[in-house]
C-alpha cells in the first residue's frame, strides 16, 4: 500500500490516542486495579481489531484497483479500436510496425503490418519539420498529424469538412456594377429611337449572358446593371476573362462609337456594405484606366480583364476648369508648393512640372521641383533650365525636399499616381496635402490624395497641366522655355501626334504655340546623340518574332541600358511590316531587368506588363524586375504573353 495511505492508519493521531488511552487507564488503575485490567484487554483488543480492519481494506483496496485498471486498459483497447482517428507507427525506415483498425478500414488493406509507407500511400510525403499534411487517397481528404519523435502519424477524416468548405467558397456572395462606357456619347451621333434600339438589345445581350450564368440582374439607371450571383459563377467568368466585354463590344463595332462595358465587382467581403463599397471602388477604378475591362476585387486582391480597345476621350472642359479652380484654392491655402515627377524623368514629366511651377508662380507662391537625376532624353532640356538662372532655383534635390516639407506643404505629383515611382516616396507620408495629374490608367497600387486629375484619355500630363494653366489667370504670360518643354513633353508621348491623339491634344499644342512655344527647340531637344543610335541599333539586330505577329528584343548581357533606350527601340520595332506588338528587353546600370512593350492597339500591352509587375497604356507599358538574369525575365514575358493574349 502507498506510505500516504498507510498514514492514514498509523499516522501521530493514532499514536496520541493510544498514548492517552494508556495514560488514562494508568490513572483508572490507580484507584481501581481491576477496572484497569479490564480496560487493558478492551484496548487490547480495539489494537487488533483495527490491524485485521487495516488488512482488509488493504486486500479490499488492491482488489478495487485491479478492477479498476482492468476496467481502464479495456475502455482504452476499445477507444483505440474504434476511434475515429487513424493510428499508425512506423520505423526509421519507414516501414509500418503498427496500426488501429481505422486504418485497416481506410486502406482496405488487413496485411499493412511490415509494408513501407511509400507503398501503401505513394502520396504521403512530408518535410523534416512539417507538422500537419493534408492528402488524398481513396477520393477521401485526409489530415495527418505527424509526431517525428514518436515515430507516430494520426490521420484524420476530413473530406465532410472540405467539401462543406467548399461549398461555402461557392455558395459566397459576389457583387458587380455594370456600366455602359460610352452610352452619353451615342446619344450626341444617333437620333433618340436609334439609340433606344441599341440600349435595348444591349441590355438583351447582357441579360442572356446573365441567364446563362445564372446571375441576378438588376437595372439600375439608363447605363447601369447591378448584378448579384455566387463565388462559383464569379470564377466560371474568370476563366472566360469576362467574354461579355468582347461580346458588346464587337457587336456594336459597326457603330460609329462602338459601346464597351466596365465592370466593378466585388467578393469575399464580410459584410454586404463592405461588398458593396468593394464593388463600386472596383468600377471606379476600371473607368480610371479607361473602360472597357472588368476590375475583380477579392479581398484585398484586385485583378484586371479586357482592356482592348483604346479608351474613347470622355473629358470636359468643364472637369478641366473645376480642377483648374480647385488647384488654385489649394496653392492659396499652402505654405509653398512642391512639385514632384516619376524617377528617371522624361521629357512629359518635367514639361508638366514646370507647367505646374507656372501655375504656382501665377498665384505670387513659392514652388519647388524635386529632380533627381535625369536621363539622356531631357539632358538637353536640363541643359536649358539650368541656364536659366530663375527656373534653376526652383529645382531642388530629393534631400532638401525633405527639409523644406510641412503640414501646410503643397505636393503636387505629375506624371504617375504610385507611391513607388515616385522620385521621393518620402515626401507623400509628409504631408496630408497631394494633388496627382497623370495620365497613365489607374493601378492598383495608388497613391490617396485631396485632387485627382487623372485621365487616361489624355495624351500626356503635359496636356493636362496645359489646360489647367488656361483656367489659372485671364492674363497669362508662359516663359518660352516652360511653354516648349510642355509642347516637347506632349510631342514625345503622341510620338510627334501619331498615337493617342485627341482634338484636345492639337488645341493644347496650339495654346503652347501662341504662348511662345519654339517649334525648331522641341526639335533640337529631342535630337539624338549617335553613339545612342548605334546602342539601340544593336539591341534591334538581336529580335526574334514570337506568334507570327510580335517581335521581342533582347540586349546585349554585358551591355546597360537606359529605360529611354529600351522605350525607343520598342518603338521602332513596331514600325517592322507585320509586327503588332513588340518588347524590348534589358539590364539596367543597377542591374534591374527592364522590359518596354509597345503595340498598335490590337494587342493590350498593359495587361502583359501588370501580370510581370508593371502598368501603362493599353499601346505602351513596362515593367522592372530585380534578380532575375535577361533569358529568365525573357521566358516570364513569353509566359505572360501565353497567359494574358
């Protein structure tokens, strides 16, 4: 019997009590020998009384517990044999030397004993530091818990729960907003049954494809569509890239203005608010990029489909004169202004800056422009502004940027709306005050300012910023050098008024002219030293043609190229007879891979750029990767190609 128990009898309690009852009938004795003989024999007795009683709850007590554990080893034989739960131990070499009869009944199998685990689950496999493994065997989902100390795998039924899983991921709410791009604009060419009959059988196409899919659909205005279905049907359009974008296009082609849809939809949200809001962020951004295309946001994941034809010009002189006013109002409110470009400037970014500087200096406001440094494409313009004694002051190094940025600071970014192009992210986490003019379709990565003015449909941001000036004063005096910088910046972005080009395009080109704007200076600006001819000559003699119709250069590995080198020899590879789209790929000084992608509209190089990373227009996009050699970032690009066209 255990000490603790035995105490429980012969513990000190015991021992005073004897030693009193002793004592007491010492006492008895004295008076009466008799009475103390007799009391002598009674505890006697009780002595041995409760020896034989200690004897018998000891016997009694081991019986009890042999019961007991007899009792326990069979529940647990009997839980190991019909848990739930496989069990199964193996050997360091991996041969079977246990299992419960779960196991017996999963495999089919009543001879595992001995057999290697690679035989009898070819599937199974885990790393020296995995815990938990999921596979299937038999169509059934298992989860396997893994003891590597203990030899020991538990295995657990989990195809019930997966499959419920799954059916939730289905069975989950998506939203989308459709909008009909261009239905105003239809509505200026064709008479009010014309276009009543387009709108009409639109709105039939639209609503046979949302049958077909099985998708609720609701109208809720003369150009939009709200539309309610299930997480399955969502990947289903996925997979066919959102097909009804290609259907209402190409079945109004005929049309003078042919109709385009955008998309805004939202998923995996917890809550319907939340979906809605996701749904509606989603169209907002597919129009900032020019329409056309379905914007997907699942989660914080946003994902981009269509997008093949170039965006149709939608601004408004009156969307142009009430930034104009909104960007005075807030010149008048700061401290002083800086202006700030994309890294590696080209000639539209620091044109628009030093338009944007104009438009400060109208309002008797100190402005700055952050420049770092250049490339060989605005060297000459540099050259000129750096001549200039005034305009020279106003440029400023990233560094002092960061000293002279306050609370009421005025960061005006051209020329790009992502944090991570900018010259100096830096200065955005500075100020609560941004005002972003870009012209580039909207990505996902973004930057959140106070104005916007961003439109796709422009062909620069030295456009924009040209009619912005138009609205800052009555009476407005632009320095010939600013004015033929912004001509320059447009000219070199339209590639001298061949692409992307709008009515607004000449009208700013005419503005600057009559401003003072040097025709013959943008020429000589934009003039080309021959040793860079020569470099980019050479990448173009190293193209191989890829699907017949696109043509993918690559530069010579030992050689570094400059992001203007790559842009200009994808521009002259899409020239070749027969060449729809052409990329040009690179290694820059720093060893970054650059790729520059131009098309002719046919093919959207913007999607293929932002499955690598990059962004741009639908006609002109790139992208950088670091750490990856020129033949890996080529194949990514095939890759891409294959996966977006």
């Amino acid at each position: 019997m255990p000490k603790f128990l035995l105490k429980r009898w012969y513990g000190m309690h015991m021992v005073l009590a004897l030693c009193f009852s002793f004592l007491l009938l010492g006492i008895l004795s004295l008076h009466h020998w008799m009475y103390g003989a007799i009391g002598i024999v009674c505890l006697i007795g009780l002595v041995l009384y409760a020896l034989q009683a200690e004897k018998g709850f000891q016997r009694d007590l081991r019986l009890y517990l042999a019961t007991v554990t007899h009792r326990v080893k069979k529940a647990g034989e009997g839980v190991i044999q019909e848990l739930p739960i496989g069990i199964l131990l193996y050997n360091e070499e991996k041969a079977i030397e246990w299992v419960n009869p779960f196991m017996t009944d999963m495999s089919g199998d009543e001879l595992l004993i001995g057999k290697s685990l690679t035989e009898v689950f070819p599937q199974l496999t885990w790393k020296p530091d995995q815990k938990r493994i999921e596979f299937t065997y038999n169509e059934r989902v298992y989860e396997v818990l893994v003891r590597h100390e203990e030899y020991l795998l538990y295995f657990r039924d989990i195809t019930e729960h997966k499959e419920l899983a799954s059916r939730y991921h289905r069975e989950k709410a998506a939203l989308a907003i459709i909008h009909l791009d261009n239905l105003d604009e239809i509505g200026q060419v064709m008479d009010e049954q014309s276009r009543t009959l387009l709108s009409t059988s639109v709105a039939g196409v639209i609503n046979d494809w949302a049958n077909k899919h099985r998708i609720y659909l609701r109208r809720i205005s003369s150009d939009k569509f709200l539309a309610l279905m299930e997480r399955e049907t969502l990947d289903k359009l996925e997979e066919s890239r959102f097909d009804i974008l290609d259907v209402v296009r190409e079945m109004t082609a005929d049309n003078k203005i042919p109709i385009t849809l955008s998309i805004g939809m939202g998923a995996a949200a917890n809550t319907y608010a939340e979906l809605g809001q996701m749904a509606q962020s989603s169209l907002d951004i597919a129009l900032g990029r020019g329409g056309d295309q379905a914007a997907v946001k699942i989660g914080n994941k946003l994902t981009f489909y269509g997008g093949k034809s170039n965006a149709v010009e939608k601004r408004t002189r009156v969307r142009a004169r009430v930034i104009a006013h909104a960007l005075r109002d807030l010149i008048h409110e700061a401290e002083h202004v800086i202006v700030m470009g994309h890294k590696q400037p080209d000639m539209d970014s620091v044109g628009a800056s030093l338009g944007v500087l104009k438009a400060v200096q109208v309002h008797n406001k100190q402005a700055y422009i952050v420049m770092d440094e250049g490339n060989h494409s605005v060297e000459r313009l540099m050259r000129e502004i750096y001549a200039n004694e005034e305009l020279a002051e106003s440029f400023i190094t990233p560094e002092q940027a960061i000293r002279l940025v306050t609370g009421r600071t005025l960061l005006v970014v051209v020329d790009t709306h992502r944090p991570s192009l900018v010259i100096e992210p830096k200065l955005l986490g500075e100020t609560s005050r941004v005002v972003v003019i870009d012209h580039h379709r909207r990505s996902e990565e973004f930057i959140e300012p106070v104005l916007l003015y961003l439109e796709p449909y422009a062909s620069s941001t030295a456009e924009l910023v040209t009619e912005l000036l138009q609205y800052q004063s009555e009476r407005l005096n632009i320095d010939s050098l600013i004015a033929t910088a912004l001509l320059a910046g447009i000219v070199v972005d339209t590639k001298s008024f061949a692409f992307r080009t709008g009515s607004r395009t000449f009208e700013a080109a005419s503005f600057l002219r009559r401003n003072g704007a040097d025709t013959a200076a943008v020429q000589r600006l934009l003039k080309e030293d021959l040793n860079q001819y020569v470099k980019r000559a050479r990448i173009i003699m190293n193209t191989e043609s890829y699907r017949d119709n696109m043509a993918i250069a690559i530069g010579d590995v030992t050689e570094e190229y400059t992001q203007v080198q790559v842009a200009q020899a994808a521009e002259q590879l899409l020239t070749l007879s027969g060449i729809q789209a052409s990329f040009v790929v690179a290694r820059r000084a720093d060893d970054t891979i650059l790729i520059s992608a131009r098309s002719l509209g046919d093919i959207n190089v913007q999607s293929i750029m932002e499955h690598l990373g990059g962004g741009g227009h639908l006609n002109g996009a790139a992208t950088q990767i670091d750490g990856i050699s020129i033949r890996e970032a080529v194949n990514r690009l095939k890759d891409a190609i294959d996966t977006v066209v």
